[in-house]
C-alpha cells in the first residue's frame, strides 16, 4: 500500500508500467512504489490501453517494443484519450527510425534501457510537473 506521495500531501501519484518483460515490470514497479507513487502494471499493449481506460493512470512508462499492439499503436491510443496521461518511452533499441518516430510521438520522455532507479524516478517527476503545466510539451531524451 502506498502512504505517500512525490508531492507532500497530494494523493498518490498513479503510474502504469508496461513491458512485456514481467521481470522488469516488477523491478521498476518496486523503485516507484518505493517512491511513494501508485503503480499499475501490464505486460502487453492490451492490457495497458485496458488498464488505463479503468483506472485513469497520470503517467503511464512504455516499452516500445512489445506484443501487439506495440508501444508505438498504445501511445498513439492513449495520446488521442479525452485525459491522456503523460507518456514515458522506453526503448533498448538504438534504431534511428524507432527513436525518430517515438519522438513524433510527443512523448514526455524517451528513457533507454537499462534504466537506473534515479533515472525512472525523475522522468517520473518531471511527467507529474509536465501534466500539471501541459504548455510545456519538448520530447527529453535521456540515456
């Protein structure tokens, strides 16, 4: 159970996970939680749109390179929500057409795998602060 925040006072922050590596979903989903956020998780690209159509997650971390649909098709889909969360890319591809194109995407940020724990948490952070101040909207990418 979470008891607190990253914002004292604010009720939790909710944030869905989804790789389809169920090893990794556990360990980011630990880091968060240990960071006081909500966490949701899933291991395909259904289950997250169906996840987030339900529960309504303020930041949603996406692989993309997952079974079908594929992080590309869920970001287009939860982009295009009438309250769509902000958006955390993760990629372990360095394929100049993949990054290119999930730029395009209006991600708040592009992480690279393997992510570190500070890493995630920042990005996370930072996506709380964008979707508090949606004029501000330039793609991050961090290593």
């Amino acid at each position: 159970m979470v008891t607190e925040s990253l914002a004292a006072g604010q009720p939790p922050v909710r944030v869905l996970v989804a790789d389809d590596s169920d090893l990794l979903v556990g360990l980011l989903a630990s880091w968060l939680e240990d960071a006081g956020v909500a966490v949701l998780t899933a291991t395909t690209g259904q289950q997250a749109l169906d996840v987030a159509a339900v529960h309504h997650p303020d930041v949603v971390v996406l692989d993309l390179i997952m079974p079908q649909p594929d992080g590309f098709e869920v970001c287009a889909k939860l982009k295009r929500l009438r309250e769509p969360p902000e958006i955390i890319l993760m990629t372990g591809v360095s394929d100049v057409h993949h990054l290119n194109r999930a730029r395009d995407l209006c991600a708040a940020t592009l992480l690279r795998k393997p992510l570190e724990a500070e890493t995630l948490i920042a990005a996370v952070m930072a996506a709380v602060r964008q979707r508090a101040n949606p004029q501000r909207s330039a793609i991050r990418t961090r290593p």
